[in-house]
C-alpha cells in the first residue's frame, strides 16, 4: 500500500503594519551621487512592480520612516548586528504567532505533533522553533526542526519536510511556519547594485496545517536543482551591520536557459506546462518572474498571484511562496500547479500540487 498523501489545508499569512516602501526609495536614490544612477534607480523602482513594502521596525513618535530622524536607522554607522537580531528575538514570534492566528481561523490546531520552523533572517536560541512551540503551549515532546539560512527556497524545503514526515506517520499533524524580516538588514550601501537588491525586500510571515486528511492541495513529486556555476549568484554574509545580501543581475538570465534547457525543464515539468493550470512561483521580483514567464511561453495571466504577491507585499524571502499558495488556495479553479522558488545556489526547489 503506497503512502498517504501530504496536504496542505490552510495557510494563515501576517505582515506588519508599517510600509516602508516609499521612504526606502527616497533614501535610496539620495545615496546614489551619479545623477544617471540616481535615476535610474527611480525608473528601476516604478518597473519593480511594487506597491509596498512592511517592516516590523516602527514609525518614529511623528510617523517617519526607520531612516527618518529618530528612526532605528537615523544613526551613522548603522545599527549593529546585535541590536538587529534583539528586534528579531521579539518580532520573529510575534509576526509569526500572528500568521498562526490567521491559520487557527481557518483549521483546528489541536494536536499538533511535529513544527517545522523556516527562518534566514535571524538568529536566536533557545530557537524560534523552541519559542513558538512553548508560546502554542504544544506538548513537550512535540518534533521540531529549524529551516536555517537556506533564503527563498526554504518554504519548499520546510513543505518538502512535512509532506515526509506524513508520508512515514499518517497520523502526524504538522505546522509549518515561515518568518522573515528582511527590513532588519539596511546596509549603507551608495551603488546602484545593492540597493537594488534591497529595494526587493520585506518582512512577513506565514503559517501551514500539513496532514494525510484530504483535502487543500496535495503535494506531489517535489524537486531539487543546483544550477552549475551560479554560487556566487546570491549570497548573504553577516557583517556588523546586519546580513548583507548580493544578489546579482544575472539571476534571471540563468533562470531563464536553465528553464529552456530540457533536461533541466523535465525535472520540473515531466509531462509538460499544458498540465498546470496554477502557478505558484516564488515572486522574488518582476524580472524573475518574466524570465519564468518568457522561459515557459506563459500566458501573462499565469503568474498573476505570484505579481500580485509582488505588488503588495516585496519579496519576503521564504514567506513568499507560502502567500502566493495562500491566494491560490482561495481560487477554486487551481487545480494541478507546480510551486517553485529560486535561492542560494542558485537552487531551485519545487514540488507540483493538485487540490483534493
């Protein structure tokens, strides 16, 4: 007798209230002494594809921005990694218990036995997992595992670690959360490249149920790839000013050949892209997302909820792909998909799901 099914019933999602989107770019292209560049940036911004970004770091007592006078920011150097990482140790759990409430809304959270925690942008122990578990008040001997630093993929991975877990114990209920705040990072950056990168960047948070009870969407045939030479692609490195992230131009170029390289396309899509009729690709910016678009021939209206994500909320590291399953998971007529996203590596981890 073959395995149960993994599915996923619900997710929960939660970002903070304050939109820093505005304010960055301002900050942004005044740092860039190359009037071109300055403007450049600005164009860069307007084809982004982005609304708005939220941060966990508040407005100042006259409703400025972080990088207003008096915000966290507002200080030369930066804030050090240390003080980053005591916002992390309170916000973390906060925005996540957040998402679990959405989720708690939709799903009954009892019995819980396994959490599975994703999380790149902080550090703290006991760990986020620890934390959460004791604040859910879950049972002591509930199994966690902690996601660490793996970026924009780990919601795949930390999915891909339920869908096993019930695989090998069909009465296991798992929660998966994913928590990022990315807007702790702010580096002092005066070039173009960097603060483009930055200028992608968000904080949220999401929460799953993962059991063997159909229903939700089923997750099928997950999937790994390393594209060949891209290691330097994106990187993050812990500086004393926080996690500084590159992330290079020619991410979606590599996307885009490795996507048209059918060898590399059957791992993904063994029976073709005619089969899926739901897209959740991880929205790490609109480039990426063309690139896929471009990569695959897909109607411009494929990747609407992954644009969508973009568009209201930035990229949100691990927690994006978790958003745009959310929003598919509310439109009835998703019913076979393929969720994919894109990291360090450069990797790409995925896994098709179809609706119970």
């Amino acid at each position: 007798m073959p395995p149960p099914a993994a599915h996923i019933h619900a997710i929960g999602t939660a970002v903070p209230s304050h939109d820093i989107h505005r304010a960055f770019v301002d900050w942004a292209s005044a740092r860039l002494r190359d009037r071109r560049e300055s403007l450049l940036f600005r164009r860069m911004d307007q084809r982004s594809g982005i609304a708005a970004r939220w941060s966990v770091l508040p407005a100042t007592a006259d409703g400025g921005s972080p990088v207003a006078d008096g915000g966290f920011y507002a200080v030369d150097p930066l804030p050090p990694t240390s003080a980053r990482m005591d916002i992390y140790a309170d916000a973390a759990p906060a925005l996540a218990l957040q998402a679990i409430r959405g989720l708690a809304d939709q799903v009954a959270l009892d019995g819980i036995t396994h959490l599975v925690v994703a999380s790149c942008t902080g550090f703290m122990a006991p760990g986020l997992d620890q934390v959460l578990a004791a604040r859910l008040g879950l049972a002591a001997d509930v199994e966690r595992t902690l996601v660490g630093f793996m970026g924009c993929y780990a919601a795949v991975v930390a999915l891909r670690t339920a869908h096993h877990i019930v695989r090998s114990e069909p009465a296991a209920r798992v929660l998966v959360v994913t928590v990022e705040l990315s807007t702790l990072h702010l580096q002092p950056a005066d070039t173009l490249e960097p603060l483009l990168a930055m200028l992608q960047f968000g904080d949220g948070a999401a929460a799953a149920l993962v059991t063997a009870e159909p229903g939700g969407f089923a997750i099928d045939r997950p999937f790994a790839a390393t594209l060949p030479d891209t290691a330097d692609l994106i990187r993050w490195a812990i500086g004393d000013t926080g996690f500084a992230m590159h992330l290079s131009g020619e991410v979606p170029g590599h996307i885009n050949r490795a996507l048209a390289d059918p060898r590399f396309r059957a791992r993904l899509l063994p029976h073709g892209a005619d089969m899926i009729d739901a897209w959740a690709v991880h929205a790490g910016g609109r480039s990426i997302l063309d690139a896929v678009e471009q990569a695959l021939a897909l109607p411009p209206e494929a990747l609407a909820e992954s644009r969508g994500v973009l568009r209201r909320y930035g990229n949100m590291s691990s927690a994006t792909l978790m958003f745009v399953l959310a929003d598919l998971l509310d439109r009835p007529t998703a019913r076979t998909g393929l969720a994919v996203a894109f990291g360090p590596g450069l990797a790409a981890d995925g896994f098709r799901f179809l609706r119970a």
